[in-house]
C-alpha cells in the first residue's frame, strides 16, 4: 500500500525498499522514505491496516517468552524513569491511567503500585493482553484504540512505543484529546530519529510507521491539542534513541502545516546515512554466515519475528544454504508460515542432526545464545550474527542488552 504523509498530507519520496517474507501475511512491498513537505521519515509502501492488525493479533509477540515473561532490565528502568517523569510534573502519582497498547501488563502495574487508583488499557495482542492478567493481575481490552470507544476521565493516557506502530497518530490523539479535561494529561515515549550511528541495522522494521524527530513529535501533540511539559532524550538506555514527552491539554488547537518543512534535507540525509549504514551491516551478517558454514549447508534460523524478515530480504543466504524452517519459543507462532518456510518448536525437532543454528535476533541474541548453551556444548554449531562470546559486536562495538 502506497501511502502519503499523515502529519500534513504532502507527498513522500522513497529510498530504501524490498520485498520482505513476513509472518502470516507473505510477500510484502515495504519501504522507508521521508514526505516531501514537512519531513517526517515514515514507512511509504506498507501493508494494509487489516493486515497490520491481522500480524499484531495472531503473530507478534511482546511476552518476554525468552526470559519466562520477565520484563527486560532496560524496560524496568525505562517505565521507571517515565514514572519518575510523572510524579515530578504533577507533583504526586497519577490517580487513573489508561495505556494503549498495554503489551504485557507490566507498565501498568508500575503505575499501580505508585499508587494510580485505576489502570486500565488496550492492546491488540490476545497472548500478551492474558500474560497481563496473569502475571500482574491487571485486566486490559484486546483491541485496537481506533475500534473501542474511549473512556472518559482518565487524567494520563500512556503511549510508550506506540504512535510509531499507527497508520494515523494525529486522529487517535485527537480522539484521546477530544475525552480530556484541559488539566489532563497525556506520556508518550517513542524511538527518536536522531544520532543515526546508534541506530540498530534493524531499525527500519515493519511495525514502525513513522520516524519521529523532537520536532515532528512536539508538532504533532501540538496539532492534536497539547502541550509538552517535559522533554527527555536518552541515547544509551534502549536499543536505540528514545525521545519521552510529558504533555498536558490545551484548550487551544493551533492547526499549522509549516512547522517541520526546514526537516526535509536534514531528514533525507540522515535516513540516507542509515541505509547505507544498514546495507553495509547486512553485508556483514552475511559474510559472518558464510565464514562460518559451507554452501548448501542445512541450518536453521532461531527466531520467527521481524529480523527473519529483514535477513532473507537484505542477503543471498537463502540461496547460499539449506534452511530447514524456522525456530521460536513463542507457542503462538508454531506451525505458522514464513513464505516458504514453517515455524517450529525446537522441542519438536532434533537439534542435532547435523544442521547449524543462526541465532536471527538482533535484540535477543545474547539471551538465546544462552539459552542453547547445552546445544553449542554438545557440538551442534549456533552461528551469532552481532556478538561473540564475549557480547562484542562484529563490527567492534559493544553488544546491547536485549529488550
């Protein structure tokens, strides 16, 4: 699906596309470019909106499976810093929360436990919305924001790595704004498209529709009816950069198209340095796989998600070996296709037959390296991507704490 610019309507130019295999949906156009009017780096050839909510409800996983649904060391601090962000901008813990896209509970329960009187959410993931429950014993809707009817007198709405995800940021905040006092709040918390050497060579990935900058985020609340209290960047906390705004609702609601439209160059030539950051990354996980196997070598590639996507579109590995399918430890995806490929369960096949592992994670490599540590004892050859033994990436920096 081709598509224009939601923040201000104008046209976008393209400059990185491919065909990905993705989970339950096949073979997908995706693209990466910037509008041409005001900037903003977006997805500009995408799947449908059916087909987005289609792969959050029966393929994406937010569980932590690896980890037995534990949420990871830099989440913990993250929720902790937007509930210290919190406290500081209304001087107390908020009284009532409701999160869209609440993934596995824990967010609200941190919001619980520092004293919010109601937690509630949504989130379009069964699995996680069940994890929730159990794990944390908070109840959350399964469902969308644009399908459910928006609750009234909630004083802080979370978006933590959320807007990125929508077809449409400006109508849902405009919605959420639309059931708000002007005393209300809003906490958004979203990747930030700055310093692009920090960048992951996953960071263009098909769950994120948009790329935002300080600028185009703060024009966007601004746009839907808010203003930004408080601005935190963090540049080493996460994966990536991350940009977190605690915002309060106006009575005013200025509608200016201009803001932004001085981003355009700036925009093209950081995502144009990312590309060619991202080419010659793929280049390299490549040439660490046919370092480590023989042509036509039987392998497996340990992980059903996004990145399995991004390596067979960015390399010749399928061509270069045999792959067997694909292994994931999340139950939800078993059994499930990927392209021409079936997703297993490790425990229903035999690892040690002769074929090699690719660990195709980019975040949680660290932690299945670990986890088939008993495999790479009894000989079976589990090739990492981005680390050695000693989480040092290939290209010499340090290895990232999975999240």
């Amino acid at each position: 699906m081709k598509r224009n610019c939601w923040l201000c309507a104008g046209e976008c130019e393209t400059l990185r596309q491919a065909c990905w295999t993705l989970p339950h949906l096949g073979s997908q156009r995706i693209g990466f470019g910037i509008c041409t009017s005001c900037g903003l780096a977006q997805q500009t050839n995408s799947v449908t909106p059916q087909e987005m909510t289609r792969y959050y409800r029966e393929s994406a996983v937010y569980t932590n499976p690896g980890r037995g649904g534990r949420p990871s060391a830099g989440k913990v601090r993250g929720v902790q810093q937007a509930l210290d962000m919190v406290a500081d901008g209304l001087g107390r813990p908020a009284r009532s929360v409701f999160q869209v896209g609440s993934s596995d509970g824990y967010t609200l329960s941190q919001f619980k436990e520092a004293g919010a009187e109601s937690v509630r959410g949504v989130e379009p993931s069964a699995a996680s919305c069940e994890h929730a429950r159990a794990s944390y014993g908070i109840e959350t809707i399964v469902g969308t924001a644009e399908g459910i009817e928006l609750p009234r007198n909630v004083e802080m709405w979370v978006l933590t790595h959320v807007l990125e995800h929508l077809f449409d940021p400006l109508s849902l905040m405009r919605r959420i704004r639309d059931v708000q006092e002007p005393s209300d709040w809003v906490l958004i918390e979203v990747p930030l498209f700055e310093q692009v050497h920090r960048f992951p060579p996953t960071y263009l990935t098909f769950e994120h529709l948009s790329y935002f900058g300080e600028a185009s985020l703060l024009h966007l609340l601004e746009r839907a009816g808010y203003e930004a209290e408080q601005v935190q960047k963090s540049f080493s906390e996460d994966l990536y950069p991350i940009i977190r705004v605690l915002a309060r609702a106006t009575e005013q609601v200025p509608d200016n198209h201009s803001h932004g439209v001085h981003e355009v160059a700036s925009t093209r030539e950081l995502l144009m340095q990312h590309v060619e950051s991202e080419r010659a990354s793929w280049m390299n996980v490549q040439a660490v796989v046919q370092a480590a196997l023989a042509p036509g070598a039987r392998a497996w590639l340990w992980g059903a998600g996004i990145h399995s996507s991004q390596l067979l579109a960015y390399t010749d590995l399928e061509d270069f070996l045999e792959i067997e399918g694909l292994l994931d430890s999340s139950p939800i995806r078993h059994g499930q296709g990927f392209g021409a490929f079936e997703i297993h369960d490790p425990a229903s096949v035999n690892l040690h037959d002769g074929a090699a592992i690719i660990i195709s994670s980019h975040a949680a490599e660290a932690e299945i390296w670990e986890a088939l540590s008993a495999e790479r004892a009894a000989g079976v050859v589990v090739v990492r991507l981005y680390g050695d033994d000693d989480g040092v990436h290939v290209d010499g920096t340090p290895a990232l704490e999975a999240a």
